[in-house]
C-alpha cells in the first residue's frame, strides 16, 4: 500500500511559469486535499474534493486550481506563479465515512516548490 | 469561520523534560484530532477525541479533551530526542466536512 503518493517532490519555477502538482491516493478514500505549509503557518488548506465529481475552495485558493481526475487522483495547478506561492504542499485523503476511523487524514510526502 | 489556535508555537526542552501544547478552538467541536510531523517529513496521525472530557493516553503522550469540546492538550512525559518534530491539532465543527488545523507545536529536545 502506497497510501498517498505526489509528484514531483522537488521543483523550481521562474515566476510567470505554470506546473501542476500530481497526487493519487490507493486507499480508495472519498475525500482529497491540497494543503500548503508555509513556516509559521501550519498546514493551510488550498481545495478539496469531497468526492468524485466535486472540488470546493479552502482558506486560500488563490492561484491554484485543481481537478478530480477519478476518484484516485487530485491536481493541483499552478497557471502563473508567483514567489508568494513558495511553499511545501501537501496532497492528502480521508474516507471521511464519519467512523471514528473514517475521519483520520493521510498526507503524501509533500512537495517542495520554489518560485524565483 | 471556525478557528484553531495552537500554544505555544516553539518549545525547548532538556531531554527527560514534560512537554504541553493547548489547542482552542473558536467553536465546539465534533472531533479533535492530533497530528506530528517529523522535521523534513509529513503529517501523521496519532489519535482522536470525540467525547467531551475524553482522555487517551499512549504511552509517554496524554490527549485531553475539554468539557465544552473547545479546547484540547497534548502532554509528554519525559520527553526524548524521537518526541522532536510539529504537533498539529485538528477540529472538526459540528456538521462541517473541513477539519482545520492549528499552526502546530514545534518541540525542540536536548540531549
């Protein structure tokens, strides 16, 4: 069991360009996140997805979009970016059944990106 | 909107030395949960509290949470250098799908 994997783990953007983020989670969870934890910070949620089919905006969507793809994978994308938007990010997943088990959040390694 | 807030955020300690970090939440809370991440490394999960004045313990730790279901503590009894890394707590409002989370604990251990 893979749990949640993101790619890639590392990139450098110049301003302006565009990526996107990859995530994919094997647990077959309803539910997926795009978090960006900046020092000082914590853990800042950017989108989630609360199914298949849905995305819904966080505290700080700006510059970002995302994509369910499937049920497994969750994107996130980057069209201009900015140095503000250095950060690690994290994709995550929950089955959010509402059990006491089903509520638990698995973060992927995260991915560290710097825009100069 | 709903918020966590997390004290303090940095904390020494020598190793063999407790540890506390308090999260309250601006709202009650249908769930706390706490999280840690190592230095470099990703959040994991470590328990949660559902019942008002619910107490968990593992082994060294000690999770409370409080009687109104708005604030929660983690507690370390003689900490060693593998306690070192962020603690993040996390709540869930009632009814609400989002849990937020608090800005974290970071604990530092001397040898």
């Amino acid at each position: 069991n893979a749990g949640v994997t993101q790619t890639p783990k590392f990139q450098v953007l110049k301003t302006g360009q565009s990526m996107t983020l990859q995530c994919a989670q094997d647990m077959n969870h309803n539910s997926m996140y795009w978090y960006r934890q900046d020092p000082g910070m914590g853990l800042r949620l950017i989108y989630y997805s609360a199914s298949e089919g849905t995305t819904d905006k966080g505290e700080v969507p700006n510059g970002y979009n995302v994509s369910r793809l499937n049920k497994r994978e969750f994107s996130l994308r980057l069209e201009s970016a900015a140095p503000s938007q250095t950060s690690v990010y994290f994709c995550a997943s929950s089955d959010q059944l509402g059990g006491s088990s089903g509520n638990t959040i698995y973060f992927g390694e995260g991915s560290w990106l710097t825009v100069v | 909107g709903q918020q966590v807030m997390q004290i303090p955020q940095y904390q020494h300690v020598q190793e063999g030395e407790d540890f506390t970090t308090y999260c309250n939440s601006s709202t009650t809370l249908s769930n706390i949960q706490w999280y840690k991440q190592r230095p470099g490394g990703h959040p994991v999960f470590l328990i949660q509290l559902v019942k008002s004045g619910e107490v968990k313990k593992q082994k060294r730790l000690t999770f409370q949470f409080g009687e109104a279901k708005k604030n929660s503590s983690l507690h370390i009894t003689a900490t060693q250098t593998t306690d070192v890394g962020t603690y993040f707590c996390a709540g869930k409002g009632p009814g609400g799908f989002k849990t937020i989370f608090g800005a974290g604990t970071r604990l530092f251990v001397k040898a």
